[in-house]
C-alpha cells in the first residue's frame, strides 16, 4: 500500500485519487440565472442532501484546477440566491456531459446540449424539463473552502419545491429506483449506472463541441435517435469536410450499400450503431454522405 500526504502530490494527482475512491458520486445538475437575466446550466458531482426538516441540499462547484478560476454557476448563485438542481438519469447523462463544456460567457447551455428550459414557480432559474425531479431552491449561504485550485464552494441550498415526473413512481407514490435509473459519477470518464453498472462518457472539456443546436433538423426529427445519440453527436468540435466523408464513403462497402438503398432510417440505424460503438465521427460521415 502507498501512503501520500496531500501536500506532496499536484493538486490534479490529487484530485484524481479524491474523486476515484469517494464514488459513485451524484449528480447536481445545477440551473442558475445571472444578474441580467442570462441562463446556465452545468453539472456537479460534489453533491448530496444533507437535510430533511429543513429540506437542504449542498454541492460544491471547486475552483479550476488548472488555472484557480471559479466558474459561472457560482458567480450566479452568490449573485442572485437561487438556483435549481435537477437530477440526473440514464437517459439524458450524454446531454449532461457535453453542457459541462466551457463554452464562453453568455452562452445558453440548454441550447448547446439539446434540454428543455422550463420556467420554475418560485425561483427565477429554469428548470430541465428532461430531469426526472428538480428541486427549486433558495441559496442559504456559500462557504469558501480555499482560495487556490481545486478548492471548494459549499453552496447550502434550502429547497422551496420540488417537480417529480410521475412516470418514476411506484404503486404509493414512492420514486421507483428501476424507474428512475440514476447514474453518478466516478474517477476520469466513468460513471455507474445504478441498475446496469459502469460505463464510460467522453469528457468534452479540451474542445468546444458544437453543440445539439448546430445538429441538422433531419437527425433531430429523426425516430432513431435519443438524447443521449444528441449529446455525443454535439461533443464534436467540427463536422467533418466533404473529402473526409467521399473517401468514408468510397472505403466502406457497407456503407456504400446502406447508402444506395434510399431508405432514411436504415441510414440513421447504420449511424445510431456506430455511436453506440463511441464512433461519433463516422457516425457524421454517414449522416452527412447523402448531401454530397
């Protein structure tokens, strides 16, 4: 076994070894608003209810690690008191995963990652109408952990009211586990998957994919595809040029067949398995072959 003092290792290094064994974590997917009325949206697994009577929930968006920065969803909170946390589930965690991009300043998150902004009833921040429960809250207080990189923002929010989507509820009303299929997060690209175990989602933090919004209306209309297809067709920094796809294209005979069939969905089921395989780029190139 090795033993390691915090203060002998690089605060990345150490993060790693914090965020890989204190797991599966959950998700905050926190909503806020600036003071001019601008919405964000960006995930965090330094998360947990911490209280009942009174209901309070707490995470903690942690100073950057490379560059001591804070990041939006605090200079919110601290701005304007409010914030919604939705949950996270199976079924939307690629969207989740491509809004934690950095995109500049002023850029709507629900827009980029393809989610639902939907007014809450108390609080001015949106809620994510995807999320199977959100919580609209009041911030109580921010308690600052540090000043260097890789500290922590407590962020003690009380929650004013709460939105279930009844699709997750047993015969009492209680939240169906299965139903809900929560995931959480571990070290690097893993996350678990509460009834199904790990799995992993690339991380879109080193480019800034271009996002659900920049996806054509044909792929978003189409029947074959999910949010979670949307997230990781989005987690792309560029479409891939017309020579790429022609020589895609004159290499796959498969490809080749599926093409001259003219049948629309067959297309879109050849590219929806090469996501499921994590192939995002070939899955443009067939998407876009027949616009050449």
């Amino acid at each position: 076994m090795i033993s390691i003092e915090p203060k002998e290792i690089s605060p990345a290094k150490l993060q790693s070894y914090l965020q890989g064994a204190v797991a599966p974590r959950p998700i905050a997917f926190a909503s806020t608003m600036s003071q001019t009325g601008k919405p964000n949206l960006s995930p965090f697994s330094f998360f947990n209810v911490f209280s009942s009577n009174p209901p309070i929930l707490i995470f903690s968006p942690a100073r950057r690690v490379r560059d001591n920065t804070i990041k939006h969803t605090l200079i919110n909170c601290d701005a304007t008191r409010e914030v919604v946390i939705n949950i996270v589930n199976f079924d939307m965690v690629q969207q989740m995963s491509l809004s934690s991009t950095e995109y500049p300043e002023g850029v709507n998150e629900f827009l980029k990652s393809g989610f639902t902004q939907i007014p809450s009833d108390i609080v001015k921040p949106y809620r994510v109408a995807e999320s199977p429960v959100q919580f609209e809250c009041k911030v109580n207080e921010i308690i600052a952990l540090g000043k260097e990189g890789g500290a922590g923002n407590l962020i003690i929010c009380e929650v004013v009211k709460i939105h279930v989507n009844e699709t997750i509820l047993d015969e009492n009303g209680d939240i169906n586990p299965e139903k809900i299929d929560l995931v959480s997060r571990m070290g690097a690209n893993w996350y678990s998957r509460a009834k199904a175990g790990l799995f992993e989602v690339e991380k879109p933090l080193q480019t800034l994919g271009i996002g659900v919004d920049a996806i054509p209306d044909f792929v978003k209309q189409s029947p074959v595809f999910d949010g979670n297809d949307f997230g990781k067709l989005g987690n792309i920094n560029s479409l891939p040029t017309n020579e790429e796809i022609d020589i895609f294209v004159k290499q796959n005979f498969a490809v080749k067949g599926v093409l001259s069939s003219d049948d629309v969905q067959k297309i879109h089921w050849k590219a929806k398995k090469y996501l499921d395989n994590n192939d995002t780029l070939s899955a443009w190139k067939l998407l876009l072959a027949k616009g050449i």
